[in-house]
C-alpha cells in the first residue's frame, strides 16, 4: 500500500488497527462454478473439460484482480505514526478531534474515492488546521478506540 501523503516509515512499525478490503476466498468462486457446470454437463452427456478449464481459470485471474484491487483502495491501517485508508496516508499527528465531529456537506473523503466506499461507515476527522475530512472502516466504533491513544487534547487557536 503507498500512501499518497506520507513517505516517512513509521517509527515502530506496529500495526494498531487494520481492515483488509477483501480476502482472498472469492478467488475460489470461479474454479467451483466451473467445476459444477462441468459436474451438471457429465449427468446430460460428455464433458468439455478444457472450455470449463478455461472458464474455472480465466474467472479465477479476473477475481484475483477485483481481489487486489479492493485489497488497495479498501483497506484500513493504523499505526503509532499514521492512518491509511486506500491510497492515502494521514499523519496521525494532524488529527485533532474524531470524537462528535458532525460531518459538512461536501467534507473531503479520505483514501481517494469521491464518496465512502460501499459497506463502510464514515467516521469525520477533525484536522489541526480546523478542516473536516471524512476517514471510513467497517467498524468505526473500534476505529475510534484505536485512535484514542494516539490523539492528543486539542484546543482551537481563538486569536
């Protein structure tokens, strides 16, 4: 995954939250479709086998680029130093506020998609420079217990 703003590697490398974007079983969905259209054409005569070799492999290849893509721009990663969402990294330190932060009409979306992807509940960020910007998970709820630690108290500058 290579953030779009960071480039720095984090100081400790450990992982506090993560959401992966897909795993790998619906690889299997077009070997076992193959398989059984070659099971229901062996009950009413021969079997082609290499049309539903071809068929079990060439869906299994577009599922493995349907998998790594949403592994890319669906995925959730926490550490000490940052949150990744898809393609984009956010320093954790820009973070002000993740807590009852109401979300603006037209907020920025995190990660590089113009909207929250599908399944995925929005959590509004509260950044250090007073703009809101929308970070996603499946589970926002243990997103926010991640980032507690991390963020520190914050105070607008009222001057």
């Amino acid at each position: 995954m290579t953030p779009a703003t960071v480039t720095e590697p984090d100081s400790d490398g450990v992982t506090r939250y993560a959401e992966l974007g897909s795993t790998w079983w619906p690889v299997a969905w077009g070997p076992v479709f193959a398989l059984v259209g070659a099971v229901l054409e062996a009950l009413t005569g021969p079997v082609h086998v290499l049309g539903w070799l071809v068929v079990g492999v060439a869906l299994a290849i577009l599922t493995i680029v349907w998998v790594q893509a949403r592994r890319r721009v669906c995925s959730v990663r926490l550490t000490h130093d940052t949150l990744y969402l898809g393609r984009e990294g956010l320093p954790v330190a820009r973070i002000a506020e993740f807590e009852e932060v109401g979300a603006p009409l037209g907020a920025r979306v995190l990660g590089g998609g113009w909207t929250v992807p599908k399944r995925f509940a929005e959590l509004p960020l509260r950044l250090r420079d007073d703009t809101v910007v929308l970070a996603w998970a499946k589970n926002p709820d243990a997103l926010r217990a991640a980032l507690r630690p991390l963020v520190g108290p914050w105070e607008a500058d009222t001057s």
